[in-house]
C-alpha cells in the first residue's frame, strides 16, 4: 500500500536563532531544526525560501528527503545561496516533490538557561 502522507508547502514564522549560545557545542548551540518525514515511495525534492522583516526574500535552499525516510537539519547549517542570521527574526516556507510532513524545533541556551519547543509546521493548501 502506497503512502503519500502529509503536504507538498509548509510554512512557519517563527524563527530565531539567538546570536548567543552557552555550554558545550555542539549539544548546547542554540538552534532552529527542521524534521521532514518521507512516506511515499518516491524522493522528495525540498526548496526552502526564507523571509525577513527587512530585506528580501532569499530562495534557493535545496535539499532531498529519500523516500521512506526522516531528514533533520540544523537551520544554522543553511548557508548555499546565504547563512540564516543569527539574532535575526525569520520565517521559512519549504515547497516539497512529494508529501511530507514537517516539525520545526528549538533550542535556546542563551544566558545560561536551556529552553526547547517544537511544533508542527502549517500546512498551506493549493487553491
């Protein structure tokens, strides 16, 4: 039986990664995460496009989630076409080949303290 669980464009607003980070890295880095679940039979192809408050748009984020699989990824680690700022507030909207599902995660170790949360991104519906 073929799987082709969640959606093809996922978006979420809330990113920031702060610019400090306490303790030993890389555990402790304060970070943004992404989760992709593959079910379907066929490679997801993944472009990220992320937005700013201030500047333009950057495009060009690409990445391959294979088929039946999970890929995590530390936003930090986004640097081709630029590297995500840190101190920056951002949002992102991934457009996927295929079905996938998304949860955006986060670490913060600012100031000495350990904060975590995570999320499931917002499925966005072609019209």
């Amino acid at each position: 039986m073929e799987k082709n669980w969640g959606k093809k464009k996922w978006g979420f607003p809330g990113g920031f990664i702060p610019a400090e980070s306490t303790g030993k890295e890389p555990e402790m880095l304060s970070k943004d995460e992404i989760s992709i679940l593959n079910t379907s039979q066929m490679d997801a192809d993944i472009s990220i496009t992320i937005y700013y408050a201030d500047r333009d748009p950057v495009l060009g984020y690409q990445l391959t989630v294979k088929s039946e699989r999970v890929k995590q990824f530390r936003i930090n680690d986004l640097i081709d076409p630029h590297a995500i700022p840190l101190g920056l507030p951002y949002a992102a909207v991934l457009e996927s080949s295929a079905p996938v599902i998304v949860q955006w995660s986060k670490q913060i170790t600012a100031d000495g303290k350990l904060g975590l949360m995570g999320g499931m991104a917002y499925p966005i519906e072609e019209d």
